[in-house]
C-alpha cells in the first residue's frame, strides 16, 4: 500500500466508525455507492470525484489485511512528522502540484505534502511505535547448548533510505504529486459498468508521488536494508529446533518507541557420544559380559566434568539405564538434569585361547539350561 493513503480519513469518507465491522462497512458503502454513482448523477463531477474517493476508501477498508496495514500507517503518521527533518519547504507550495486540477473533496495536497515533509503546522509528535521483531538463526555445538555461549548474530531488516529519509528523491529535491492519480496512489478504470474498478495507480505504482531526482543511495526506492551484526548471549540448555525471544534486540522503535524482540530459531550439532531427551543427556556404555554377569563399578564420561562411577550390580541386563544425578543439561530453574546411562552388553567377536577355553567352561557349567525354554511352553 503506498504511505500516502494515510493522510485520508477513509473511516470519516464511508461515515462509519473506527471499529465499525466489515458489514458496516459494506452497508455504508453500498449507499453511498448508489447516491453518488455517476451513472445515477450523469455529467455531475462532484459526484464522480465523490464517487472515486468512496470506492478508494472503500478498496481498503474491504479488505482486512489492506485496513489494518492502513489503521496501522494512520496511527504512525496521523499528525505528520513522519519524514521529519526533510526539507524545510513550508507548506509544500513549490511542490510542482498541478494547479487549476479539480482536486477531490475535503482532500488538500499541501495539508499532505506540508504533513509529510515536515512543513506546516504539523510537526515531530508522530506516535511512538514499536519496532518490529526480527528473525535469526544460530547453529551451535552440542556443548555450547548446554553450557550457553554468546554469539554473533547478523540480522538484516528493511528501513527508510537514511539519504534520502524515505522520500526516494535526490538531496535538495522532492518528490512530486503524481500527475495521473492526484496523489491518491489510486486509479478508477474507465471500463464503464456499474461499478467502476479502483486499482493501484499505473504511473507511480500506488505510491501517490513520482520521483524525477533519484536518490542515488536507494535508486528512488526510498528503502534500505540494513544489516548488522550483534553479541547474542544464549542460554544454557537451549534444544535443538527451540525458539529464543530476545527482549528488545530487534528493529529500533520510532519515535521514542521501544524496539522489537530478535528471535532465534537455534540448531544444535549432534554430538559424538551424547545425546539429549528433554534435559536429560544421555550415553549408551558398552559393558563386557562378565561386568554385567558379575557386576561392576564403570567409569562413564560427562560433558563438561570428572568421569562419574557407576555401579554395575550383577546380573544386569542389556539395555538397563542408569540415572547419574546432576550430570544433565541445566534447566530454567538452576537446577541440573540427570545422565541417564544405558548399558550394552559386548559379545566379543573374536577369542583368545584363554577366554575360548573360559567360555566353554561356562557353557559347560551352564548344563544346557535354553534360555529359549520360555518360547515354547505352549498355552495360550
Ligand atoms: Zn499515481
Ligand atoms: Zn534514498
């Protein structure tokens, strides 16, 4: 939508309220429609011109994404100063503005003009707004998402040319009022019909001003895009695929606003022995036949720390977990998560003599008892 709707109070056009619903809006439309339609009125220019601003009001007010981009705009701009600081062309005389034009109803240019450049009596006490959230990503090591870690983050976001403040025109220039829309960014098509078609204006693509000066920094665009690298702090314990909130670190606020919040979407590396499950970590141990047949006291790594023991008890099972406490990942709290330790029984794939002969002998001891025998009880 161009900047420049915003200067027009679309709501007091239709004659409804700020908070009126969309099918009061459609209602108020509808009538207003009808009594200032041109083919009601034939040769009546007050009434086409009335008839082109109810359907540019209208146009957006219908559509509710289009009306709250303009509520949000009116609310930024609604007493001007949006540009301020740009030029000091009083009240917008020299703007180049066709002169003798039938301008639309209750619509002044130099009140647009004079609003917008920070002329006239309209000055500096646009509302203070806050900026908008900014999205970023960071990739981080299996340890540095448990212990936390700073990193530099580069967000990018669009902003006003800060050449030009916006205004797309050369220093020392301004732009001019559209000669093709008379600002208004709208065109009605001539189809003819009942209802004539309002769209956006083909000569200065919605936008109400054409730029004959280009700013050379942005090429007429009036928009930059910024880019800038911080130090982002990120907490300990964060998971793979969470969402950080960033309290302030995003867009800067206009006006006195506060800034918007950075939001980090984190991705963690997988690490090499541990893994996570909430904020437990995790670690599978490989233990030896005999350690687990017998029991046995295992050192197991942690992350960051001494190795803890763990005591094996005899006649463990492949695939029991034990619960080092304190060894996880911390949580909100300050408090520590546990290492949760799952052991895996080696069978070993190769012999020596001595333990060929030592299993043999276990085999022998074992005296054919099937560990299988359970399988085939029969029942139901
Ligand atoms: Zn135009
Ligand atoms: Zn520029």
């Amino acid at each position: 939508m161009n900047n420049e709707w915003f200067e027009k109070d679309f709501y007091k056009i239709l004659g409804v309220s700020k908070d009126a619903s969309a099918s009061d809006i459609k209602k108020a439309y509808r009538k207003l429609a009808r009594d200032h339609h041109p083919d009601a009125k034939p040769g009546d220019k007050a009434a086409e011109e009335k008839f082109k601003e109810i359907s540019e009001a209208y146009a957006v007010l219908s559509h509710a994404d289009k009306r709250k981009e303009y509520d949000e705009q009116r609310a930024m701009f609604s007493s001007g100063g949006g540009f301020g600081g740009f030029g000091r062309q009083g009240s917008g005389g020299g703007f180049g503005y066709p002169g003798g034009t039938t301008t639309t109803g209750g619509f002044d240019f130099s009140d647009l003009l004079g609003g917008m450049f920070g002329g006239g009596s309209r000055t500096r006490s646009a509302p203070a707004r806050r900026g908008a959230d900014v999205e970023s990503e960071a990739t981080l090591s299996f340890d540095d998402a448990i212990s936390g870690v700073t990193v530099p983050l580069r967000t990018t976001s669009d902003e006003p040319c800060p050449t030009c403040h916006g205004t797309g025109a050369k220093a020392g220039t301004v732009p001019r009022v559209c000669p093709n829309c008379e600002g208004s960014g709208m065109q009605t098509s001539a189809s003819g019909g009942l209802f004539a078609m309002t769209e956006p204006c083909d000569v200065c693509r919605g936008r109400g001003l054409v730029v004959d000066d280009p700013c050379g920094t942005c090429h007429g665009s009036g928009r930059a895009t910024s880019s800038r690298t911080m130090q982002v702090r990120i907490p300990a314990g964060v998971k793979d695929g969470q969402r950080i909130r960033l309290k302030g670190k995003g867009a800067k606020g206009e006006n006195g606003g506060p800034s918007g919040d950075l939001l980090v979407t984190v991705h963690v590396q997988p690490h090499r022995v541990f893994g996570r499950k909430g904020d437990n970590l995790t670690i599978t141990v490989p233990v030896a036949f005999d350690e687990a047949a017998l029991g046995a006291e295992i050192a197991v790594p942690t992350l960051n720390g001494a190795p803890v023991r763990i005591k094996v008890p005899a006649g463990t099972p492949n695939g029991r977990t034990f619960r080092a406490r304190g060894k996880g990942a911390p949580r909100k709290d300050g408090t520590k998560a546990d290492l949760l330790v799952t052991v895996e029984v080696q069978v070993p794939s190769a012999l020596t003599e001595d333990a060929r002969a030592a299993v043999e002998s276990f085999r022998t001891a074992r005296d054919g008892d099937d560990p299988r025998a359970t399988l085939f009880s029969g029942g139901a």
